[in-house]
C-alpha cells in the first residue's frame, strides 16, 4: 500500500496531496452529502516537517516516537501515544521532535458534521488511551479491497470522530476522571520507587490503576519520560552504583540481587551500558 490507490485532481479538494500519504480516497458523490466522509489516510514511519493550509479536518496521532505541533497557543510537544486535530481552514503544522524518527497515523476528512463533533479550534488529545486511532487504519487497510470499502471508510472515520468528540476538555466529568487515572498512576510510579528491588510488571501496576497495559504503559511514560523497564532499571543501577561505593566488601552478586536484578549476566550488561564500566572496574574506580 505504498502508493495512492485513486488518483484524482487535488484542486478539487484545495490541498496538497503529500506524497507520504499511503491511501487516498475520492469520496464518491453520494459520500459528500454525509455528515462526515472519508478523504485520506495512512501510515508515516518516518515522519517529517509539514505545513500547509487547507480546507479539510485533519487528524495526526503520534504512534511511535515524538513530535510537535504548531497550535494557536505555539508549539506544543506530542509525545507518543497523543494526537493533534486541526479543524478546516486552519494551518496544519507539525514535525519531528529532534533527529529521532517519528511514526505517526493521519485522518484526513470532511462533512457538515466533522467540526461540530470535534472542537472548532487546533486541539490535542492527551492523557488518554488513543490507541484506538491505529486500530482503525489497521482496519482501513485490511478493509480496503471489499466491494463496499467506500462505505466501510465512511462509517469507519465516523465512528472514530464520535469516539473523539467523548474526549472534549469540554466534558468535565471525563476530564475528571482523567484527573483520577493519573492520580492512580502517579501513586504507581512512587510504589515503583519505593519497591524497585521487588518482582514488579506493567501488567501487575496497570490492573492495580484499573487500566489496560496499554493505557498504563502511555500515561508512564507520559510521567516519566521513560518506558517501565528502562525506568526501573535506573532506580536499580542507581541503587548498585551507591552499595559498590558504601560497601567494598560485599559481594557484586549480593548487590545485584538486593537491586532486584535475578540474572548476573543481564546485571553486569545493564550496568556497563548505564556507567560505561563493569561492576568489577567501578568499585575499582569508587
């Protein structure tokens, strides 16, 4: 699904057709009357810096890796597992957050219904679980040669509209419990710091905040910049760095097992990436 499966006249819609974009649909005439239709979608591994203006809703979710996105407010950040609408009429801007690689998922669409639903200004949805968005193109795709994929498309970007109009900051009682969840979520993350050395899991922390790993494992990183493994990792090579300091005399393999590591071979890797020196020739240099 490299390249465009219709081809038509870009004026008829007033924007550029960039050449990333993986589908790109010709509503057919009877679609334009809907309240809200298909034009494109698809899938950027590699996302880079766009900017243009048009006259189409314009959906942009941060599948892997970070971005940024240009609002009436500047830029703001759209770390993984965010999205951006930008509603008609408005300059859609966005771009890779420095030289990492950034994947992202688009929806581009009209209707008399699309701005009613979403909010009519650029807004971002954060702190919720969107993985939703990349279900639904995964669906598109698959869909995509059933003789009635037109309509499947149509309904398919209505239904996924309406799951976003749910998620409003105009809706107090969502945003509330939105506050909820990343209360129980930041209360997680102290457990973690209090009892890294323990035998703990993502699928363990996020049935204890009511939430699906998923969800859990995007509102951590959201808190701490970091996935779960690379963050409890951290607190216990930070942990081994102090009790090789303090304690000379004690064995590296006690100390590994009190930071909770149960492998001696995956401690001394882990440790070497995180100090640049095997546990042996740090506690020489302590």
């Amino acid at each position: 699904m490299n390249d465009p499966r219709i081809n038509f006249d870009p004026s008829y819609f007033n924007y550029e057709i960039d050449t990333t974009f993986k589908n790109v649909l010709l509503p057919d005439k009877w679609a334009l009357g809907l309240p809200i239709y298909l034009i494109a979608y698809g899938r950027v591994e590699k996302e880079h810096h766009v900017c243009r203006n048009q006259n189409i809703c314009y959906l942009v979710y941060s599948e892997k890796g970070c971005g940024k996105a240009n609002t009436e407010k500047g830029w703001v950040d759209l770390p993984e597992g965010d999205a951006v609408f930008f509603p008609a009429g408005s300059t859609v801007e966005y771009a890779p957050l420095g030289d990492e690689d950034w994947q992202t998922v688009f929806f581009t669409f009209a209707g008399r219904s699309a701005e009613n639903l979403l909010k009519r200004d650029i807004h971002v949805f954060s702190g919720f679980d969107l993985a939703f968005i990349s279900d639904f193109v995964n669906s598109l795709y698959a869909n995509y040669h059933t003789d009635e994929h037109l309509a499947f498309h149509n309904a398919t970007i209505y239904h996924l509209v309406l799951k976003l109009s749910l998620l409003s900051e105009d809706n107090p009682s969502l945003m509330d419990f939105s506050s909820k969840v990343m209360k129980r979520v930041t209360a997680s993350i102290k457990h973690v710091n209090e009892y890294f050395s323990h035998d703990l899991s993502v699928a363990f922390l996020a049935s204890q905040c009511g939430l699906s790993e998923t969800h859990y494992s995007v509102l951590f990183k959201k808190q701490t910049g970091m996935n779960f493994v690379a963050y409890i990792n951290t607190l216990r090579l930070n942990h081994a760095c102090d009790l090789i300091s303090k304690d000379p005399s004690k064995k590296l393999s006690e100390i590994a097992e009190e930071c909770g590591f149960r492998s001696q071979t995956y401690f001394n890797t882990m440790f070497k990436r995180h100090t640049g020196l095997t546990p042996s020739e740090y506690r020489t240099k302590s």
